[in-house]
C-alpha cells in the first residue's frame, strides 16, 4: 500500500525559471507495434511545478507515449527520468509507487459505492483487519482540499455529475500519493463552465507543487491552461513550445504538419446527380449534447466529399446514422432522391451503399475466418452469392481470389484466415469488397489508416478509379493529407457540427487544423 | 477444403483426442486413489463395452446426445449460451405427449405429427428466452436456466392436476397412474437393428440426419453464414446490415426446435407417454457433448458416441464395485481438458497460420 509521497511545496510561480531536475524526462522513445511503429525519438521535458500540454491529433502517437510512461508496457527504445532518476516501469503500480498517477478520459468509478469508497478502492487504510474509515476520511478531505473540492465523501458516485466524477478520480490519484498527474483529454467530456473549474483545480494542484501532464487537441484551453506545450506529430516530438511565444495558427500549424500534398487533377466532371442527400440530421446522445448537430450535406455522382476533424467530434455516428446502423433523433438521409431514413442497415446497404468502417478489426472483419468469408460479409443476400438457401462458395471464392488480384492482396489464396494479413492488406481487402459491387454511394472512413505508403496508394487509386465511375463519395478521415488528396469538397466537422465548407484550392493544412481545433470560418 | 484446412482439422481431432486421453489418465488416477486397480477397470468397462449389446446401447443413448449437443452448438456459434435445453425438451416431450395422444393422424404422418409438436414447443419454449434477451437484454444464461427450472415444475404441476388415472388391475385393484394418455402405435419409432437384449430405433438415424442437417445449415446456407458471423464477430456483422435481434430470435428459436426432438427417443421408442422424470439430465450433458465435439455437428456425433460408450460400458462398473460416478468424472473431466488444450493447440495453429502465411508470401517475392 502507498502512502503520499510528501513533496515540499514549489516556490514561486509556474512561469519563473526553476531549479532542481525536471518531473518527467523522456528521451527517444520508441514503441513498435506489429506492423505499427507507434512512437519514434519521441522526447519530453517537464518541468516540476507546471502545467505541461502534449497536443497532437488523434493517432499521432499521445496515448502510447502516456501508457509507457505510465507503465502500461515498455518502451523499444529510449529512457525514462523522473525527478532525475532513471526509471523502467514494469506495471503502473510500479509508477503509481514513484509517483505518478493517470487520470483516463473514460472514467473507471464504480457507480453503486460512494465517492470516499471509489478513492479507496485497492489501497484501504487498514486498522485489526477493517477499513481505518477515519483515517481514509482524513486523507480523503486532505486530497480534496488540494484540489479546492467540497464534494461529500459519503455521496454516491451514480449521483454525481460528469465534473464532481472527474474530480472524484483526480482525488483517487492524489490518494495513492501521485505528485506527477496524467490527465488523457480530461476537457472531452466536459461543459465549459466544468472546464473553467477544472482548470482552477489543476492551477490550485500545480501552486501546491504538482505537476500535471495535461493531453489535449483542444488548442485554446491548452493556450489558456499551459506552462509549457510539447506537439507530437506522426508519433514524434515535433517541438515544445512556450504559449506566450505561439499563436493559435501556429501551434496548429505544427500539430498538422505543412506539406501540402499534391492534388492529382482530376480527368472526369462531377455530375448534377444528387446521389446522397442529408438535410438537418440529428442524432442524439447520451446527455444534453447531441452526438451528430443539425448536419446537412450533398454528395453528387462521381464526388468526393471529404469531411475532416478530430476524431470524435460526430464523425462516427455520422456514419452509422447514414448506414440504418443509428437511429436519427431528426432529419433525412435520401440516397438518389429516395427517402433511406427510416431504413434498416441491411435495406439501406440493399440500396447501393458501401460501408468502409473506422476500425477494420473491430467493424470490418471476422479475423478467424477465411478472406472469402470476410469478402461475402455484408454482401451475403446478393442474389449472385446465393444459390437457394446455400451460400454459393464457388461464386464468392472466385469473387475474391478477383478482389485479391484486382486490390493487390497479399495473400497466399482466399483460404488464409484474416489475422494471418497485415493491416494494409487486410484493409485491401475491405476496400475491395465494398467496392467490388459499384456502389451508388461509399462512405469510407478513414480507408487507409494504418497502412504502409504502398497500400495506401493503392487505396488512393482505387477510390479515385470509382469516382471516376460515378460513386458518390463521403470521405472521413482525420488525415489531412488524406482529404486534401481526395477531395472535391471539404467539410470540416467540429463537436457534431459542419464549421466550415472550402474547397481543395482555399484549404491548407492549417485553416483545415484552426477549424478541426474549433475556429470558426469567418465567411458569410 | 484446402490442404491448410486439412492440416487444421487433424490437429484439432488430435488434441481432441489428446485430451479425452488425459481425461482418462486424471480418471485412472482417482481410482487408484481410491483403492481400485485403474487398468483393470478400464480394461473390464472396454471388455463389456464392446460387447454387441453394449454397443447398441450406446449409440441408443448417443442419439439423444447428438440432438442435445446440435441444440447447444447452434446456439454456441452466435454466442449465445442456450442452458435451456432441458427445459425446451420437457416441455416439448410434455405437448408432444398430450397432442399425439388426443390427436389421430393415419399411418406414419402421426411420427410426423408429434416430431413437430415437439420442434415447436421447444421452439417455443426458447423464444421466451429470446425475446426477454432482445427486448429487455436478460442475458440467456440466467433466462434459460429459469425457464428449466419452470418447466421442470410446470410439466411436474401438469401431471400431478390433469393426468391422474385410477386404473384397474386384472386382479381388480384399483391403483393410481400417473402418466400422459399412451400414444397410439402408428406413432411410435420402431427398431431397426437388434441382439439379443438389446436394439436400436430409427430415431438414431434421425439423430444423424438432424446432425446433418444442422452442418449443412450452419455451415452452407446464407443464413448460417449470418448465424456465424455474428458468433465470430457480432459488431462487424451488425455493421454489414446483419440484424442481430433477428438473428438471436431466429437461432434461439431453431436450437429449442432442435431441443425439443431430444426427448422423443425416450418418448415414441422407449415408454409412448409421459411420466414425471422419464429422461432428465440430457440438456446438460448436451453442453459437454457440444464442446467436446467443437461445437460442429461431425464432432458432436463423435463426442456423443464417446459418451455413450461410457455410460453403457459403466454398467459393469457396479459388479465390480467400482462407483458409477467414475464415469460421471471422467465425462466432466474431459470437458474441462478438451476446453484446455483446445485452447492451447488454437493459439498455437494461429500462430503457425500467421507464420506459414507470411513465409509463402517472402518465398513469393523472391520468385518474382
């Protein structure tokens, strides 16, 4: 069991030069996943006493770099420094132990035991064998006191709101003694007045001698919030900045990258045939926030409308609106004039729409079965694929060994399981089978996330070949280059809502990253 | 099937086998435990087993089995854990019972007639189940293993109120039976092969062919191929359209159909009416059966053969005073050390599929 770690309060204000070794050093850290190099010569100085911003969009590489400090596994490469000693942690309680603490962005409370129980919860104060509950209380209101909350400890956590529960594990932390906090996206799911309350915390936490890394792609709050910023691109440090010394545009600038890449000019004309149609759609969420605001958009034939943003901002449930897969709290999806609200997934797929989900392995593919298998998902009650009630094998299997060559597969044949792939080509595989049909409409979600530069070409080139054909075309995906690629029309989608409409010759990577970041396009 | 699938499907009867094999290791370990000389044992239950009538009792009570364990297994391939077919098959032995007693059909159509009563109370039975899933996300294994209890004592209800008969004896007595109506004889499954004492009904026969078609619809039809899909990977499946309320409702259904043929054995060859515990615990063995045979129909047939062979061969055990329950043990253990190995000898061919794989794709670029 842990005991608070004490630390002399810092001296001084955050922003004063300090001495001493720095919170957190990180330098060249590298963490491959098969196939995935996650984080390369990724490098982090925080400095002790402040508040230090990571941003970066989603995928660049944050969440890895956080779990291996928090030792939620180990790094290929690289060392770890706390307060100046070299560290290697096996487990997080080995990081728990020197210090640290991660607040994640889903909270992990369990609802029907009060807010003192939850802080608690694996770390009891014992006294003869039962829970020390006087001792718990007091440590319990000296962490509370730190972070300026009144929050009942008795209360139970169901009752509690979104920001007295992100309060109630920032204690849970300051409990186990950290002194170095973590907090993953802790704005996502707050209202801005919590926001506003949140900060005041974290100031009153950091005056107290804390430091706190603090991971966002909101750039506002993390202008307004941080001491210190260090942007991740691409799984590397691409540069620590002071907030002082940036602006908005630029620190986009910089979580997006530069390149402009080359737009291949495009042979054919888009038609005036309205393919998909989406006019005020909504979709409702859990609380007060709709997931998907008031979204209305076209797409005709032969177009690619790109739709960009941060992960999460609507993009997901967008999509499964549009698939019958989500249904709508208002608004009208028409494919081709033909109302496909109220749809199920399977009619509305009936209805000439190709699907290629967010995450291949979780939405795409079934990894134990044999490719040919995962070519028939979704396409199954084509009347080509059936004979009576059987599956006609022999239809399909030449279908895909067609696909396998057509995409360029990798595959010994149709029969290997799909886990036997790699990601790019797996995700050929799906490409090819949402494809292969020639749909009125393909919604792809980020169709090349993941993939080697090879594939993704590939992928590129296949897209472009059935707009060239006259698909419809939604395309989201939170890589610029991607949309910029692609794109006829690009869509920037920002907390649910469209902010911004431009086309491929007006958008560069950093008005696409101002507006992503929530800026507003000041058009009429 | 390729040669790869070839290759897997020998590795997995092999580290069935296998483990059937510890089973019976860990089993002769408990009898020499216990004072007894394990090979001896082994070697008498072989001995008696094998013996003509043995065997047909054996696959006599692997028919049963072979139902069970299809019922199980289909409800398996989509993930769903269907406890209930002891439930499903009471109450279907119960309607089944009742409606081809008081209803006459000419000739073979009445066999006809009560199989479907049966397929449709145990359908019916299990949609309870279904429903209470898909409308109100009980999960199935609590539902089903209610809805047994229930239908335990209802049918037990049933038969104390309504099928209460006083019959005379030929001395005269007047004695209490409690017992459905006897089914008329055009309604019984008659033999098809026999020794001396003992025989075996067509309804083996029917066992194989619904193990058959169980195959066929799992593994060939479009339907299966949802029914699987969901089983392998339900958020993909539902992502491709495949609607995954309908798909509960439809195989929950089909698998209580297939439950409710369990019990016609013991119903239209052996007894031809219903009497309060005629054929219980076979729902649950059903569950071993099915994971013993991987949940596919051929492995089933196996398994349940397998156990049918246990438990007729047991029947020498008592002789030699050797508890019966070793063969309980034994059926129990090999479950645990199928689901085991099974386990381990998966993770080991996926390996080997994933490193086979990417070797004929290096070997490839060379070539080219």
């Amino acid at each position: 069991m842990s005991s608070p770690v004490p630390v002399p309060p810092a001296e001084g204000a955050s922003d004063h030069p300090r001495t001493g070794p720095p919170a957190v050093e990180l330098d060249g850290i590298e963490k491959r996943f098969p196939g995935v190099i996650a984080n390369k010569d990724v490098w982090l100085k925080v400095e002790a006493g402040t508040i230090h911003a990571i941003v970066g969009e989603n995928g660049a590489g944050k969440s890895t770099l956080m779990k291996t400090l928090y030792g939620m596994h180990q790094p290929d490469a690289g060392t770890i420094h706390v307060n100046g000693v070299k560290v290697s942690f096996k487990s997080p309680s080995a990081a728990i132990a020197a210090g640290i603490g991660m607040v994640h962005q889903h909270f992990m409370l369990a609802d029907n035991l009060t807010v003192l129980e939850n802080v608690i919860l694996g770390s009891e104060p014992q006294k003869g064998g039962r829970i020390d509950l006087k001792t718990a209380a007091r440590r319990f209101s000296d962490c509370a006191r730190l972070i300026g909350s009144h929050i009942d400890p008795q209360r139970l956590v169901a009752e509690l709101g979104v920001g007295d529960r992100q309060r109630v594990e920032i204690i849970k932390v300051l409990y186990r003694g950290a002194r170095i906090l973590i907090l993953d996206e802790p704005t996502a799911v707050l209202v801005p007045q919590e926001v506003d309350e949140l900060f005041d915390s974290l100031k009153l936490l950091v005056a107290d001698g804390a430091t706190i890394i603090f991971i966002s792609h909101k750039l506002d709050e993390v202008l307004a919030v941080a001491d210190d910023i260090t942007v991740i691109r691409a799984g590397t440090t691409v540069g620590a900045v002071k907030p002082a010394t940036v602006d908005r545009k630029q620190l986009s600038e910089m979580m997006v990258g530069f390149q402009l890449p080359t737009s291949e000019p495009r042979a054919t004309e888009i038609a005036d045939e309205i393919r998909l149609q989406l006019d005020d759609v909504v979709v409702a969420g859990v609380g007060a926030k709709d997931l998907v605001d008031h979204v209305s958009l076209t797409v005709h034939s032969g177009e690619i409308v790109g739709v960009a943003g941060v992960e999460g901002s609507g993009q997901f449930e967008l999509c499964e609106a549009i698939m019958g897969l989500r249904p709508l709290a208002s608004g009208t999806i028409r494919l081709g004039g033909r109302d496909i609200t109220e749809l199920t997934a399977q009619q509305t797929r009936g209805e000439g729409i190709g699907y290629i989900p967010f995450d291949r392995h979780r939405e795409g593919l079934m990894l134990s079965a044999p490719l040919w298998e995962n070519a028939l998902l979704g396409r199954e009650i084509e009347p080509k694929f059936r004979s009576g009630p059987f599956v006609n094998a022999a239809a399909i299997r030449a279908d895909t060994r067609a696909l396998i060559s057509t995409f360029g597969v990798r595959t010994p044949s149709e029969t290997v399981p799909a886990f036997a792939l790699s990601g790019g080509n797996q995700q050929k595989l799906i490409v090819g089978r949402e494809l292969e049909s020639d749909p009125n409409v393909l919604i792809a979600a980020h169709p090349t996330r993941g993939v080697d530069v090879g594939a993704q070409a590939t992928i590129w080139d296949e897209l472009r070949q059935a707009r060239d054909r006259g698909t419809g075309m939604l395309l989201i995906s939170a890589d610029l280059d991607e949309v910029l690629a692609l794109s006829d029309v690009i869509l920037v989608m920002y907390d649910g809502r469209i902010t911004a409409s431009l086309t491929p010759g007006e958008a560069t990577p950093e008005l696409l990253g101002t507006y992503m970041t929530g800026g507003e396009q000041e058009v009429a | 099937m390729d040669r790869a699938g070839w290759q897997r499907l020998g590795y997995t009867a092999l580290s069935s086998l296998a483990a059937v094999a510890i089973a019976f290791v860990l089993g002769g370990l408990l009898l020499q435990v216990t004072g007894h000389h394990a090979i001896s044992v082994y070697r008498q239950m072989f001995d008696y087993g094998t013996q003509p009538t043995q065997l047909l009792d054996a696959a006599k009570r692997a028919g049963p089995l072979i139902m069970s364990g299809c019922a199980v297994a289909i409800g398996f391939k989509m993930n769903l854990f269907n406890i209930g077919v002891e439930g499903q098959y009471r109450v279907a032995m119960l309607a089944a019972a009742v409606v081809g007693s008081a209803l006459v059909l000419p000739g073979p159509l009445q066999i006809l007639l009560i199989l479907l009563v049966a397929m449709l109370a145990g359908a019916a039975w299990a949609w309870i189940a279904a429903v209470l899933k898909v409308r109100r996300g009980v999960n199935e294994v609590i539902s089903t293993i209610m809805l047994n209890a229930i239908a335990i004592g209802f049918t037990a209800y049933l038969y104390n109120s309504f099928f209460r008969f006083e019959k005379i004896d030929s001395t005269g007595r007047v004695s209490l039976d409690v017992k459905t109506k006897p089914l008329p004889e055009n309604g019984w499954i008659g033999s098809m092969l026999s020794t001396g004492n003992g025989s075996l009904a067509w309804y083996f026969v029917l066992a194989l062919v619904v193990a058959l078609l169980v195959w066929l619809m799992v593994f060939r039809t479009t339907f299966g191929f949802q029914l699987r899909s969901s089983g392998l990977n339900p958020v993909a499946a539902q992502t491709a359209g495949i609607d995954s309320k309908k798909m509960i409702i439809r195989s929950m259904m089909i698998s209580g159909a297939i439950a409710g043929l369990v019990g016609m054995q013991a119903l239209m060859v052996d007894e031809h009416s219903y009497r309060p515990g005629l054929a219980s615990g076979l729902g649950f063995t059903g569950i071993a059966v099915s994971l013993l045979g991987r949940n596919h129909p051929g492995g089933i047939v196996v398994a349940a053969l397998l156990f049918g062979f246990l438990q007729a061969s047991s029947g020498i055990l008592q002789i030699q005073d050797v508890p019966k329950s070793i063969v309980d043990i034994i059926q129990g253990i090999v479950v645990l050390t199928v689901v085991v190995v099974n386990g381990l000898v998966g993770r080991w061919l996926d390996k080997r599929t994933a490193r086979g794989t990417s070797r004929a794709l290096a070997s490839e670029t060379v070539a080219v």
